[in-house]
C-alpha cells in the first residue's frame, strides 16, 4: 500500500508540473483578430524597437520556443509565429526578452549556456547508468558495487536537475523584467488580456523549473522500481 501510494505521488510530480506550464500556454492560444499582429510579427517589430541588431526570427515546432544564442535567432512554434493569441504575444515577448539579455551582453545570459549542456549530459549519463544496472547485477554478482553504480547514477541525475534551477534567474528576468514591461507599456495586447499575459509568462518562466522537478520524481520513481 506504502509503495503503490508513494509511486504514485511520484508519478503525479513527474507530469504535473509540466502539464501545469502546457496547460497555461493552451488555455490562452485561441485567437483574437482584433490583435495588431502575430506572435512573428511582433518579435520583429521588437527587434527593431530595441535596436537588436542581427537577431532573427524564424518558425519552429510547437513548444520548442527558443532564443538560440550561437545563431543569434528568435524562434517560435507555429501557433506562436502566426498566431494572434495571448500566449503567442508573451511567448514572442519573453523570447526576444532573452535575446535583450544576450545582445546587452547581461551576465544573466550566460546562464542558460553555461549549465543547461552539462545539466543534459549529467542526466543522459545518470539515466545510462541505472538503464545498465540490471545488466552489471548480473555480469558482476557485486552488491557493493551495485550500491556505488546506483548512488553515482542518483547523484548525476539529482545535480542534472539542480542544474536546471540555476536558469530560473535568467528565465523569470526575461519574462517579468523584459516581457511584462514591454507588454504594460506598448499598445500589444488589450488591458483585459494582460492577466492572462502574466500567466503564460510565468509558465513560460517556469519551464525548466518543470523540468527539474519532472527529474527528481522520475528519480524517485526508479528507485522505488530496484527496491522491489
């Protein structure tokens, strides 16, 4: 009963959080045409407005928004590229919030390309060694051994995902620091849409922190699998 309930508290903060961030991001995507512009639109009228020389825009899949600092690009889904919503306004905003933090050359920039690859790699790595342990149980017959690869796998997944708070500066500057007074002050979105606006920022803001907590509990998760 103990580990049928800890499973599945588990299993709930392992989707939770990022259904919560996708859940925010759909519920403010229908369209409004008495907008001035697309998401696209307005991250290229920002662009120009903050004189961020050499940014580009460019489409990309859903729920892939990013700013890409090596190719210098703005990037937004589908729906965010052409559409006129209030998620595609403040996902547009908020992106373009990180390219300000990059062509400013703000320390807070270098966040995101500092630890995100290694917060990756020491997650792909942990989640290699526990995929594994079944299979060196067996080969090695060694519980001393098997205690050592289990703890290593734990500790690289549990720093992978402290690496993902680490960006949550980064994330919330460009959402509540750049966006939202982007959008208060310009003539982007209709003074009833603005709460919902602060909403998608903050899911936005909150994505990696999602994630992260999606890696503990998946942690958890396996361990409770091995101690059966």
């Amino acid at each position: 009963m103990v580990f049928a309930a800890l499973t599945m508290i588990l299993l709930l903060c392992s989707f939770l959080p990022q259904w919560w961030v996708k859940r925010v991001i759909r519920l403010h995507s229908g369209e409004i045409d008495t907008l001035p512009g697309t998401g696209g639109e307005l991250a290229v009228h920002l662009i120009k407005r903050f004189d961020l020389n050499g940014v580009r825009v460019e489409e990309t899949k859903p729920f892939t928004d990013h700013y890409d600092p090596n190719d210098n690009c703005v990037r937004l889904g589908a729906d965010n590229y052409h559409g006129k919503s209030v998620t595609a306004i403040a996902i547009a905003a908020h992106e373009v919030g990180h390219a300000m933090q990059f062509t400013r050359g703000e320390t807070i920039s270098k966040l995101r390309g500092k630890y995100i690859p290694v917060s990756i790699a020491l997650g792909k790595l942990g989640a290699w060694l526990l995929l594994a342990f079944p299979l060196v149980s067996i080969i090695t017959k060694s519980p001393s051994a098997m205690i050592v690869m289990l703890g290593l796998s734990v500790l690289l997944q549990l720093a992978g995902a402290a690496m993902y708070l680490i960006v949550l500066p980064e994330e919330w500057d460009a959402s509540f620091n750049k966006a939202l007074p982007i959008l208060l002050e310009g003539e982007y979105l209709p003074e009833e849409h603005l709460d919902g606006a602060r909403k998608v920022l903050r899911a936005a803001a909150l994505t990696y922190f999602a994630g992260a907590l999606a890696s503990v509990a998946n942690i958890g998760r396996w361990l409770l699998l091995l101690r059966r």
